[in-house]
C-alpha cells in the first residue's frame, strides 16, 4: 500500500522527539541496502509501496525512539504506541496520538512540529513578485454593500488581510497574467494557532479546504478570478494560507492531477499530500522540464469570528 502523506506524519515525529537521525540514516537502516536513502525518500512520498516487513520496522524504530523520550521524562517504560496498521491513519489523527504518546515534552516542540506540518501543507510562491510585477496574487475584501479595496500580499509585506465573519466577502484573483491558462487549482490552509489551538486539535476537513478543482478562472479586464464573485469567509477562525497553482500545459496537468479523471472538485487527504508533493517537485524542477508548465501563487488571510458567531472554531 501506498501512504502518499507519510511524510507529513513523519515530519511531525521529528520534531516531536527531536529525532538527531538524519533521513539517509534511517533509511539505510530501514532497508539495510545502500539504496535505503533513496527508497526511504520515496517511501514518504508514495512513490513506492510500504511492504509489511518496513512498516513493522519503522513503527518499531518510531515506538523506540518515542519510548526513551517517554522514559526520560516519566520514569518507567510505557506501552508502545504504533501498531504499523497506524501508518495509514489520517494525518491528524496520527499527529495527535503521538503528541498524546508524548504528554511531557516541551511546548516548543509541539509548536515546531505545528510549524512543520503548516510548511508540508502549503507552497509558498518561489520569489514572490513585488509590487508592480507580475503575477501576483490578489486577497479582496468587501463588507455587504460597499469595497474595502485589495491588498497584495508579497513575501516579507504588511501582515494579511483580516476578516470578520458575518460582515465581510472576500474575493481571490491574480493579476499581470498575459494570457490565460489551461486550469487553475486553488487550496486553502488553515492555521488555527490564533485561536490556542494546533493542526492536530481538527480534523481534516476543517483545515484543508478546496476550490472545486482544476478550473478555468474567468478572466476580467487584466485580472482572473478565482471565485465568481465575492463571497461570506466561513465562520472558521484563523490564518488560512492560499496555494494556487495555474497550470499551461496539457502535460503538466496530468502530470499534477492525483485523482484517475480530471473532473473539478475538492481533493481528499491522500490526493492533496501527492497534489502537493507533485507541485512541489514541478515547481523545484532542476531540470527545467516544467519551465512555463505550472505557476504557482500564494497568499494568506485571517477570519476573525465575533463572540456567539462560532460556528466551526
């Protein structure tokens, strides 16, 4: 079986036990064979198959490693708590059984591996455009009956646009884009850190949300929207981080799309971990084979929810 978000869960066991062990170490570990790294890279990102005998090991070394954490802090040995079958767990529900597993560790800890998580599920524009190039991406924000005016929000700009559920739309275009493309996928990521709360204290569906995706933006003067029209932010509190992807080239779509046909709608957790890893690749491509193929653009926002108004916190 394939687990196309191992690395997600991964990355957050790092960080919680503060592993020393490199990536290639335990791969080579793992698969005893000079190739370990490599295969242990792909294993992550789904690329191969998880064979019960490597599941077991890698449950084992995890189990080891969360144990000494535990024996440190506690005293005594505690009850292993990954069976391999829980490889296959949702991401946040694998999360939150390791931070359960591990209840003494520092605070920084559980904040960086949060942090971790968040950077894994999301992309940030490489080299954002300035002001005054292009593309960008736009955050609208307009009240009921009158605009507020865009804000553009570049790498390193003034802090993002904030919303209050209830009282504000919102709209999402890019601007500076000469021609159109052949689709666009837009995903949301909401970080719920502003509320006191972390990634694993959700579900999945409250922190991954989906345009119905690809889709063709429907081009307005020099703008693409992304939406058809402004629409009422979710009474969902937080920072949410904006990945959009536009895509040129026929190859390159389906080379990106996870799901067997290309129909437009909200990608599961599975789909969106190999989305993601799969844009990552074409956006990071030494190569140049993807050069022009994929455009990838990213914002952030935060909803603020009034007292009595919290519907989904």
């Amino acid at each position: 079986m394939r687990i196309p978000n191992l690395y997600l869960k991964w990355h957050v066991f790092r960080e919680l036990v503060d592993l020393v062990d490199t990536d290639k170490d335990v791969g080579l570990h793992l698969f005893r064979s000079e190739g370990g790294a490599e295969a242990f890279a792909k294993l992550l990102r789904g690329d191969i198959a998880c064979p019960s005998d490597i599941a077991d090991s890698l449950t084992a070394y995890m189990n080891r490693r969360m144990g000494a954490q535990s024996a440190r802090t506690a005293g005594e040995e505690v009850r292993p708590p990954l069976s391999p079958s829980d490889l296959a767990l949702p991401t946040l529900t694998f999360a939150g059984r390791l931070v359960e597993a591990l209840p003494d560790i520092p605070e920084a800890r559980r904040t960086r591996a949060h942090e971790a998580l968040l950077r894994d599920m999301t992309l940030a524009a490489p080299g954002q455009a300035a002001a005054g190039t292009a593309p960008r991406l736009v955050v609208e924000r307009t009240s009921m009956n009158r605009t507020f005016g865009s804000t553009v929000l570049p790498s390193g700009g003034e802090g993002p646009l904030v919303f209050t559920a209830g009282q504000h739309k919102g709209q999402l275009a890019v601007i500076g884009v000469p021609r159109d493309p052949l689709a666009a996928y837009v995903m949301f990521t909401r970080d719920p850190a502003l509320t006191g709360r972390l990634l694993w204290d959700l579900v999945w569906g409250e922190t991954v949300l989906w345009l119905p995706s690809p889709f063709r933006p429907k081009r307005i003067g020099e703008r693409l929207a992304l939406l058809e029209r402004a629409e009422p932010v979710n009474a969902m509190p937080g920072r949410f981080h904006v990945t959009t992807a536009l895509v040129w080239q026929e190859e390159a779509l389906q080379a990106l799309e996870p799901r067997p046909a290309t129909h437009p709608g909200a990608l599961d957790e599975a789909e969106t971990a190999l989305f993601l890893t799969r844009l990552r690749r074409m956006a990071e491509d030494k190569r140049k084979k993807w050069n022009g193929a994929v455009q990838v653009l990213s914002a952030e926002y935060v909803v603020e929810v009034p007292p009595g108004n919290e519907a989904r916190q």
